[in-house]
C-alpha cells in the first residue's frame, strides 16, 4: 500500500513538473507569439482559487502577450513539490509561498531576487515587517499578497447562552466558558488543533518560541516552553473540549463542528473566512465573534504573523523572468488585493488595498486590530519553517500522553541540532 502511494505521489509531482516553463523554450512557446507563464497557485481550490482565476483572466486581457497557465497544488503538498522540481529545472515560473518558505528557497537559489522589477512597484505602500519577511541576505525574494494571523473565533449565541457576552481573554478564562457551554448548550465549548502551527499561541504567551535566531539558542525545550505545552495539555483535558483527533481529517472535522454549531470556540486564521460564513451557525454573520488568542502567564497574548508571497524560479530564461515579473506585479497590486479581501476575506498587505469597502468587510477589521496588536513577525532565519515538522511530531506524541512534555520537547530540540546546526 506505501508503494503504492508513492508511486502515485511520484507520477502526480512529474505531472506537475511537465507543466513548469522551466526556460527551455528561448521565451515563448511559439515563435511570434505569447509567453506562457505557469502559476502554482497553493490556495485553496474551493475557496479562494475562483478569484485567483478571475483575476488571471483580467490580466491576459491587459496583457495579450503574456498567457497564465494555472496550476492549483495542494497547499500541504507544494513545498516538497516546488523543491523537487527546483532542484531538476522543472519549476513553475511563479510560485505562491508560505512566508516561511521564502527565505530557505532564497538561500538554495531557487528564487530570482525582485527588487527594481515589476513584481515590486510603488514599493512603499507594502507594509515594511511583511515585506522583511520576504527577504533574504538583504535582497527581496517575495511580493507579498496576503497576510494572516491566528484569533480565537467564537459562537456569540452559544456563549451567549452559557452567561458570556466576550470572548475569554486566558486560557483559564477559555477553560472556564467551554465547560460552562458543554454544561448550558450540550455541544463542545472548544476544538483545540493538535499542530505546531497552533501551538505557537501557548508558546508566545509564555515569552517563548521554537528558537531564539538572534541569540542563535534553540528554546523549545526550555522552561517557558515545557510549561506552554502543558498549558495546552490542561486546556485539552477541560470538561467541555473537544477530545483529540490525531486523524489526517482533523482540520475538516474541526472546520465542520464549527461551521454548524456543534463546537464554540477555535483558533484559527482569516483564510477560512469565506468558508465560516457559508456554515448554518454563520448564516448571520454578526454571530462570528473575532478576538485575540487567550494570553499565558505572562499576560500577553501572541500569535504568528503568516501569509504567501508570489515567487519567481531563478531557472526560468530572461522572457520568462520578465512575464513573471509583470504577472506578479499585477497580482499583489493594491486593486487587485482589494478584490481578493472581499472575495476571499484573506488580508491585504498593501496599504491602499484597506479601502472604505475592505474595511467595511465582515471580520477584515477585527483581523487587521488583531494582526497590528499582537502578531508576531517570524524571525530572520531561512530554516525557521523546517522545526514546524519535527516540533509538530513531538506535540502529538506529548497530547497523546505517549511521553512527558520534557523528554517530547528534547526529543525535538535534537532533531533541531541538525535543522540549526550553529545554535546552542
């Protein structure tokens, strides 16, 4: 059966390799005539890709000498796919990468450098901390084109229900209204998601994080964090949360219970905005309540500053380059970001694309406070996107009562020493 998978994997990343440009062809596919331009899009297909597609067309149009060939690719596939083909001169012309893919994919050379083209007009207007997280060695390797972070989004009836007209502002606070809707409401009062990613709540609010890249430290078996995961682990043993579902559809499952009311509270991020507002429980959509993730200990509330920049492949030829450079441009324009805010409920990140209307969108200004009051900007360091894979093994063992925090935690801080070798 594993063979069989991979097989299949393997013919499915070939497949999407033949459809790279890959700057064989002198620049354009026929003599005369257009450049093609190939995107791997890693948006959802369901939700946001649509838009992405509209906006395509809108571009051909503006631009007849230049032809998009898209390519949706699973977001939970796409970074080993674009790394296989980079590394075989198979890639796509564009790219749409996780910010933290960006800085390794600069520093194996897979990216063309953008600054002075096309892909970064009017410069100015892209908010400065998203645009130093596309950068790399001082060269800027992304056009940002959305940005996110991480809320506690919240059921205002079924908290309404159980005596509470506010979000809880700690993870006691949390615990306390889960049990109290398990006990009013007769549904869970909290999904907790077992992942690294959304993890980093309970480590931030504990004055930690997975390393310390200025200080060249790996912290992730340090005592703040030891005692953020066991934060984690008492709000997933509460009365009235949800147990664990350690299973491959467990975002699904979570993303379902909310969507129909059978679960209160989750932590998540704007992109599934669109996606929320279609439930049974959202019909109404002022009935979505958007706030910070609940603070630690030290009564700070962090989350991680997340969103995808639009990429080019350093092995594509100068025409190619060049078509890229314009078609990204295009796309992570303030007009068009505009248009994806109010398609997709994702956030801009240039400053002209918050216009009257964008603001006015359901949950786009509670996410923008969010995102100025406690995100957190991901540090300078190329692999800081790699420790995710072996921080998340570890965190499902330790919720699984499989090991104690500690010994789970130092099993991923050596799986670190090989990832940041130069860290203490």
């Amino acid at each position: 059966m594993r063979r069989g998978i991979a097989a299949t994997a393997l013919v499915a990343a070939l497949g999407l390799a033949a459809t790279a440009c890959g700057g064989d062809d002198g620049g354009s596919d026929k003599a005369g005539g257009p450049v093609t331009v190939t995107w791997w899009d890693t948006s959802n297909a369901t939700n946001e890709a649509p838009t992405y597609k509209a906006l395509i067309a809108d571009f051909e149009k503006a631009n007849p000498k230049i032809k998009v060939k898209y390519v949706n690719v699973p977001f939970d596939q796409a970074q080993n796919k674009f790394q296989t083909a980079a590394g075989s001169k198979g890639a796509p012309d564009v790219i749409r990468a996780e910010v933290g893919w960006t800085a390794s994919w600069a520093k194996s050379q897979f990216l063309a450098p953008l600054d002075g083209t096309p892909a970064l007009d009017n410069q100015d207007d892209i908010n400065p901390s998203l645009l130093k997280q596309a950068q790399y060695e001082g060269k800027t390797y992304g056009a940002p084109i959305v940005t996110d972070t991480l809320a506690l989004m919240w059921n205002k009836e079924l908290l309404k229900k159980a005596g509470f007209d506010k979000a809880p502002a700690t993870w006691d606070e949390l615990k306390a209204v889960a049990k109290a809707v398990k006990a009013k409401d007769k549904v869970d009062g909290f999904w907790m998601r077992a992942d690294s990613y959304y993890e980093l709540p309970f480590l931030f609010g504990e004055g930690t994080d997975m390393v310390d890249a200025a200080a060249k430290k790996i912290t992730i078996n340090s005592p703040e964090a030891v005692k953020a995961v066991d934060v984690s682990k008492s709000v997933l043993a509460s009365p009235g949360v949800h147990k664990l579902d350690v299973t491959a559809d467990s975002y699904a499952h979570m993303q379902d219970a909310f969507k129909t009311g059978k679960v209160a509270m989750i932590i998540q991020g704007p992109w599934e905005l669109t996606n929320i507002y279609e439930g049974a429980a959202f019909s109404d959509k002022a009935n979505l309540g958007i706030s910070s993730v609940p603070a630690g200990s030290t009564g700070k509330a962090g989350a991680p500053t997340g969103g995808h920049n639009l990429a080019v492949y350093a092995g594509s030829d100068k025409a190619h380059q060049e078509a890229a450079q314009k078609f990204v441009g295009f796309m992570t324009s303030g007009e068009a970001q505009a248009k994806i805010t109010l398609k997709n409920g994702t956030l801009p990140t240039r400053t002209s694309a918050y216009t009257a209307e964008v603001k006015a969108a359901p949950g786009v200004a509670d996410f923008q406070s969010i995102l100025a009051d406690v995100a957190r900007p991901r540090p300078e360091l190329a692999e800081y996107s790699s420790l995710f894979a072996d921080f998340n093994t570890g965190l499902t063992n330790i919720l699984q009562n499989k090991v104690s925090t500690q010994k789970g935690l130092d099993a991923t801080a050596e799986a670190y020493k090989k990832l940041v070798k130069d860290f203490q």
